[in-house]
C-alpha cells in the first residue's frame, strides 16, 4: 500500500470510527430507545382484561354450494356454509371459544388476524400448532386484548383455501357500547371464476399471479354481491367495517361526497377521526368509518368506487339515503387512541433489514425471498418483548407487498426516507415497488410470530418468515 493510501484508509477508519462513537449516550441519560419506548407506554395493554365470560361459537369448514353474485349457486369451500363466512361478535374481556371441525379434503388452520392471541392460538402450521388434519377438531380460544374490527382465515395453502371462500370476521366490541345507529361490516373481495361462472377457478398459483401482483379476480364483491346496497336513513351516524379479504387485490375505496372519517386502522382507534382520502386496503387491511347522514341526503344515492387501478374503476357498492329521518346519536368519535409521536425514530439505527425479491426456483418455479431465503429455509430474527425496534423493509422488486406481522403492531416511521405522517397503528403495510418503509415496533408477546406478504401467492412462493419475540428483559415496559 501505497503511504497517501495507508494515510487516506486510515482517516477512513477513523471517520467510520467517529461515526460509530459520535453517538455516546451520557451517563445517566436514558438511550434514544427508551425515550422512545416511554412514549409507546399505556398506547394499549400487554395484558388481556380478566374474562368477564365465555362466548362459544362453532365453526365448520367444507366444501359448500352457496348463492353468491346475483344469486348465483357456486361451488366453495366455507365456514358454516357461508361465504363471507359467520360474522362473530363479542365484548371487550369476554373469552372467545371457538370449537373448529375440518371437513375439507385437505388439512387447515384458523389465523385470527391482527388479533393480539397467545402464540399458541395463532393457527400457523408447523409454528403454533400441528396442521388440522380432515375430519379433525381444535379448540381455538383466547381473550382478545383489543376492541375492533378483526378477520379469521386458513393459513395452510391460503392461496387455495382463502380464495375458494375461508374467511370471516371477528368483531371485538367497545364496552360501554358505542352508540351508532347501524353497525356494518363490508367485507371486500374478488373472484376469478371457470369459464361457466359456477365455481372458483382452481388454477391456483400461476407463473402469471406469482410473478405479478398474485391473483386478481374480474368480480368483486361486498359480502357476497354484486352490487351491494346499504341503506340508511337521514340523521343516521354508522359505523362501516372495511375488511379486505381478497388475496392479492388492492382497494382504494371513494367516500366523496359524504361525511365519512377514518376512526380505526386495522383494528385499533386512531389517535384522531382522519379524513379517507388517500386510504388503501391492502389484502389484510381493515378501516373503520364513522358516515354521518344529513336531512338534506334524503333520497340521494352514494356509488362507492374503488380506484386503486388507474385502468378501471369499479363500483364496489352503494349507500341509499331512504326517508324519514332519525335523531343523530351524539357521542364523541373513539378515534383518539395514545398513538406514540416517534418523532425522534429516525435518529435510532434499524434493528433488522429485511429485502425482498422474486427469484427463480423452487416447487413453483418462482420464489419470492425475504434476505435471500424462502420460507422452507427461514432464519428468525430476534426481537425482544417490550424493547422499541425499528425495522425496515426493502422492496427491491418491482411488484406489490402488503407486509403483515402477526400478534403485534407497528407504526410506519418513513417511506423511501421520508418522515411519515401516520397517527395509527397497523399490522399489514403495503410497498409498493421499489419502496423503503420503515416501521417502529415494540413487541409485548413472547412467542414465533409470522411476518409474510399478504399477497398469498408471494407467500405460498416463500415470502414468510419469523420474528421470535423473547421474554422481556428488566428494563423493558410492561
Ligand atoms: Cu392474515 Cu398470516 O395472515
Ligand atoms: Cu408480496
């Protein structure tokens, strides 16, 4: 080496060592992750409430002919019967018991997502639980710790089993109940059919759907429907329940022209009632509505459009504002959550980065990676129960990734670099292509839990894996 070189790499050193050492925390002074960890306090509970009771619900999963659409007879796989499968409700502290057969030709779980359950309620085969094999039960049940809007579906070849029809909608009610005149759910979804229309199609996984955005069907639905309807009357104030089922479909659903605002995201409050534009549901995705209706609305009809796809717009479904008027209930919005500000999250240094890309290979010619690896060759990544984290995630493809983390969640710190305004928390977040999204974590439940894509054909294709959140240790919050 050459002196002006030697001299030159050792003033790098040091520049690199004087960046490391820059940031001493002072004696005495709590580390930039502990501020952070003290304005995540009393943002929602570790712990369940004790149980006030026990809610039993049964569930049965088979092959069924149910009329979807106009009221077409098609061929599905649901719970109950029903697709969308049983809506369940319960209160806040009360137990859900929910006593599961499988009579489906192939194994299955359920995966309450976004729910905060024990690890071992968390219905992830090979993880949480041995897969349920045909004509086998389990008894799932838990104290769900968050009052909110909910979904349950397989995660056992969920791109097959959610698509033919598994899936359905938990509800964790406020208590004291809050006082909306109607309480709605609309469950969003779309189809990709056989030629006659009369059953899902069963090419599941093509090199097309992998490869892109997963499976988009040419028919969506709320609840079923065509064409869904709701009516109301004037003075009503609803709340409307969006849930994003579909496999790999994005909504950007429209509420122009009514007095509609964002109350809950993925299941928690808000820290404020937000305006909706500028919302997406990504697969996975809830929003709550809080829609007031005027006297003036009278007689007037709503078409809800979805304009996520800028080649097409669709009508997803209406609202009808029929006559004779109600009182409007007054009540203040429950849209204001203890969301941590993060302001100073930026400043912390990323715990886990995690790539993703596509690459060819494995049993379905391509596979979608997280640092490299499928989900048949995982690594965990470590995390610690009630210490702050900030992750990242690297779109490094060219294609969509909601990404979801089980059993806890997070906050969007920035994208591609950019501080983010988001004063809510979520548990799926979508990237787009090439997108940087950084997100602040602070796990509360030790456990295996699942990070993956919602786009289930990029998750049947490997992008999962698992984040092992270990016990707390002294100086983490409770
Ligand atoms: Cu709805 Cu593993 O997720
Ligand atoms: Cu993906």
């Amino acid at each position: 080496m050459k002196f002006t070189n030697y001299v030159l790499a050792l003033i790098a050193l040091g520049t690199l060592l004087s960046c490391k050492a820059e940031t001493p925390t002072p004696k005495g002074e709590p580390t930039k992750e502990k501020v952070l960890l003290e304005e995540f306090k009393g943002s929602y509970s570790a712990d369940a409430l004790e149980s006030t009771g026990v809610v039993e619900f049964e569930i049965v999963a088979k092959r069924s002919t149910v009329r979807l659409f106009e009221g077409r007879e098609m061929e599905v796989w649901a719970y109950n019967e029903q697709v969308p499968g049983p809506v369940l409700r319960v209160k806040l502290g009360e137990t859900i018991k929910i006593r599961f057969r499988n009579e489906l030709p192939q194994p299955t779980t359920i995966h309450f997502h976004g729910v905060r359950v024990p690890n071992a309620m968390d219905g992830v085969p090979g993880v949480t639980q041995p897969p349920i094999q045909p004509g086998d039960s389990f008894v799932y049940e838990f104290v769900p710790k968050d009052a909110g809007t909910f979904w349950f579906h397989p995660h056992v070849r969920g791109s097959e089993q959610v698509e033919r029809g598994l899936f359905g909608v938990l509800i964790v009610e406020d208590v004291p109940a809050l006082a909306y005149s109607q309480d709605v759910v609309w469950v969003l979804d779309d189809w990709r059919l056989t030629k006659d229309g009369t059953a899902v199609d069963p090419r599941f996984n093509t090199g097309g759907d992998l490869m892109h955005d997963g499976r988009w069907g040419q028919m969506i639905t709320v609840n079923g429907k065509l064409n869904h309807e709701l009516i109301v009357k004037p003075g009503e104030r609803i709340r409307l329940r969006l849930v994003n089922t579909s496999n790999a479909r994005v909504y950007a659903p429209n509420f122009d022209g009514l007095n509609a605002k964002v109350i809950a995201v993925d299941g928690m409050y808000a820290e404020k009632p937000l305006s909706p534009a500028g919302f997406v549901l990504a697969p996975g995705n809830r929003l709550d509505l809080d829609i007031q209706f005027s006297a003036k609305q009278e007689g007037q009809l709503f078409p809800i459009f979805d304009q996520f796809s800028r080649r097409r717009t669709y009508q997803l479904a209406s609202i009808r504002v029929d006559s004779g008027s109600v009182e409007t209930p007054n009540f203040p919005s429950p849209a204001h959550a203890k969301i941590p500000g993060w302001k100073t999250a930026l400043s912390t240094e990323v715990h886990t980065e995690f790539v993703l890309n596509a690459q060819r290979g494995g049993k379905l010619g391509i596979q979608w990676q997280i640092n490299g690896k499928p989900y048949s060759d995982y690594k965990p990544t470590s995390l610690t129960a009630g210490n702050w984290h900030r992750l990242r995630f690297t779109n490094s493809s060219g294609r969509l990734h909601p990404m979801h983390i089980h059993g806890q969640f997070f906050k969007v710190l920035s994208r591609n670099g950019e501080p983010a305004d988001e004063p809510y928390f979520r548990d799926t977040v979508l990237l787009r292509p090439r997108e940087v999204v950084d997100v602040g974590l602070v796990p509360l439940d030790p456990g295996e839990w699942m990070m993956h894509c919602h786009i289930l054909e990029h998750a049947e294709a490997g992008m999962m894996t698992v984040l092992s959140v270990l016990p707390a240790t002294n100086d983490a919050v409770k």
